[in-house]
C-alpha cells in the first residue's frame, strides 16, 4: 500500500512537472480585420507575448473576421472556442464579460462620431438610416435616427448602395477599409471613447501557471500604458487625413454642440440603466463624468 502510494505521488510529481515545463498554445482571434487600426495594437501584444515565451507560451493568431464574425467572438471566447480575443464591449452585449478574464485596454483616447452623406445644420437625425453598433445606438436614436446594426465589414457596401445615409465610428480608421471614398461629412464634436480590448477564457487562464500568466500580464501592462500616446498619434493624424480627403467637418454653435455632446452622455447611461435596472445606476455613480 505504501509503494503504491509512493508511486503514484511520483508519477503525479512526473506529470505536474513535465505540464509545467511544456509550452502552452492559445488559440486568438481578433474582431476587427487583421492589420487594420483595431487590430495593430492587438498584433504588436501577440508578438511579445511569443518573441518572450519561447518555450512557455505561444498565442496561436488565427486572424480577424474572416476566420470567425465579429459579433460571434464573445461566444467563441465564452465556450473555449478560442482562449483570447481582441474585441470591443459592443460586439459582445449579448453575453456581458463574466465569462472571460480582462487582460488589457489596448484602445482609450479615441472618441467616436458620427459620418454622414447627407448634410445637417443642426443635431437632428429625424429621417436619416444610420449603421450603428450598441454603443452609440441610443443617443443617435434619441436624435430621431432610423438605426441597423452591422459589422464593420458590411458599412462600405451599406454606404455604396446607399442603404444607409451614415454611421458611426471612431475618429480614426475609416481608410483601412476605404469608406472615406463614400464619407462626406464628419460631425463634431466627437462623444465617448472607443474601447478595444484583450479577453482570456476564464478556464484558460486558470490552467496557466504563474510564469505564463506574469508573461501575459506584462505584455497587456506593457500595451496598456502605451495606449493613451498612441491614439493622440493617431487620432490627429487621421484627422489631417480625413480633411485632405475632403470631408468635410460639420459643427454647431457652442451651446448647441454642448447639447449634443451632453445627450451623448445622457442618452448612453439611459440605455445602460434600461438593460440593467440592478448594476445601471451603480455604474452611472462610479463612472459618469
Ligand atoms: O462602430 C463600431 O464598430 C464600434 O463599436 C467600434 C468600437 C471600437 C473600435 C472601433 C469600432
């Protein structure tokens, strides 16, 4: 009895040891398509992550929304279909993020706004059909816009055919999939900041040990503080881009901007309070401005 108790501790020492020692490969999808904007950030993370881990840890990239659809992401990551994802808080409402671990904002500093074909001297959207994702829906509603819903790689057809008269979007990254060839107007001021981020399957990273995940850890801690600089970058140089493109900028008078600005706010924390009466009011006391 007591051999076999010896053993079998040996053996189970064995294998800990040898699970240890074995280099570990997630599986990572991104939401947005591959070296565009959203995904750089995301790409330069799986980069370090593998160039560090050698031999402890490998993320396995297997691409943008052409390897999974960009709304289906939060149920992949949820299920273990795929252990990390690059995804925004609009492309998984449907789930909430219990079922998955934080691991880093890759994007901040980057308002959204809204784009249009159709010009307005004033913030009302009565009768304009406007592509939206859960972000922004309630405050273009609330100024009388008809909304549809679509993934970032339907809005240059949606635009082309004229299906919708605008959308929403951060202030940069509208030429990685060339809509400034069917973009007129921008309108400031911008509202909100765009909100990209690292998600691990809580049970994937359960299984790593501390090296592995100290190795993660760095790597998101590392793009985190890298983010804010980045996105100034970006943004103003985007914002050149866009005028040498001629589109053209749409603003209003202070006070009525201001309006605007406010019901962006209002609007949001509205539709975060009706999908959830519980935690809603909590959140609007923690975080609005
Ligand atoms: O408009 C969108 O698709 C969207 O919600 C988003 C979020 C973060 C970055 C870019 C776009």
């Amino acid at each position: 009895m007591r051999n076999m108790i010896m053993a079998a501790a040996v053996l189970a020492l064995g294998l800990c040891t040898r699970a240890a020692a074995q280099e570990v490969t997630l599986r990572a999808v991104s939401s947005f398509a591959e070296k565009t904007t959203y995904s750089r950030g995301f790409e330069r993370f799986v980069e370090r992550v593998n160039e560090a881990g050698k031999g402890v840890l490998r993320i396995n990239y297997i691409g943008g929304p052409k390897a999974m659809p960009p709304f289906e992401v939060g149920n992949a990551l949820k299920n273990g279909v795929v252990d990390i994802a690059n995804v925004t808080g609009a492309f998984y409402t449907n789930l909430m993020p219990e079922a998955a671990v934080f691991l880093a904002r890759l994007v901040d500093n980057n308002p959204f706004h809204l784009y249009l074909n159709k010009k307005i001297d004033k913030p009302d959207l009565t009768g304009l059909k406007l592509r939206i994702t859960p972000v922004y829906r309630d405050f273009f509603q609330k100024l009388g816009a008809t909304v549809v819903q679509t993934a970032p790689g339907e809005v240059y057809t949606a635009l082309e055919r004229g299906v919708v008269d605008g959308y929403g979007w951060p202030i940069t990254g509208i030429f990685d999939l060339g809509w400034h060839e069917r973009t007129k107007y921008r309108v400031d001021p911008g509202f909100y900041s765009a909100e990209v981020s690292v998600l691990i399957n809580k049970s994937s990273w359960d299984k790593l040990n501390d090296k592995q995940k100290a190795l993660l850890a760095g790597a998101a801690a590392q793009g985190e503080e890298e983010a804010v600089a980045e996105f100034a970058r970006l943004n103003a140089a985007d914002i050149e881009r866009q005028a040498k493109a001629g589109i053209q900028v749409i603003t209003f008078e202070p006070a009525v901007a201001r309006k605007f600005y406010d019901e962006a706010y209002a609007a949001g924390w509205e539709g975060v309070i009706r999908q959830s009466p519980e935690h809603g009011p909590t959140l609007e006391k923690f975080f609005a401005r």
